[in-house]
C-alpha cells in the first residue's frame, strides 16, 4: 500500500471528513512518529508494533563499480518490530 491508498481508504471510511483533514491527519501521524525516532526515543503501538532506531557502526565498505575500498560513518537507522498480535495475523494462529 503506497500513501495514496491509504488517504484513500481512511476516506472511505471517514465520509464526513475532507480529503485535506485526512492528509493533514496522516501528515501528522508520520512526522510525530519521525520526529520521535530523531529524537532517539521509541514509538510503540500496542497491537502492531514498535518503532526505535539501532545503532550501526563505522566500517570499510566497496564501491561497487571500482571495487575501492571506502569509509562507511556509523550512523544511526530506524528497525521495526512487529507486535504480538501483529505477528499472530501474518502466521495465521
């Protein structure tokens, strides 16, 4: 599902909501969960999943095309795991 879907579904099921409440909503949504992963805290939903960020080290990497070797910065990147009820839905249990 891209985001266009998702507007779209949300107003299908929201008919007395306008299609720009609905963005500004899921605009919402995805900048609080973004602007608390930058913040080095964690987003949990309860029944889906949580959000938090990992920590990835510095290491010597290979640019594909040359095969030169080349400094990879550590840095930090976000990791999704599923909630219990999630993870029941997807198995089928």
């Amino acid at each position: 599902m891209i985001r266009s879907e998702l507007l779209q579904a949300l107003q299908s099921d929201n008919p007395e909501l306008r299609a720009e409440e609905i963005e500004q909503v899921v605009d919402i949504f995805f900048d609080e969960i973004a602007q608390r992963l930058a913040e080095g805290g964690r987003v949990e939903l309860r029944g889906f999943g949580a959000f938090s960020t990992r920590e990835r080290e510095a290491r010597k990497g290979r640019n594909p095309r040359t095969g030169e070797a080349v400094d990879v910065p550590a840095k930090r990147v976000p990791y999704f795991k599923a909630g219990k009820e999630m993870r029941q839905r997807l198995n089928g249990d």
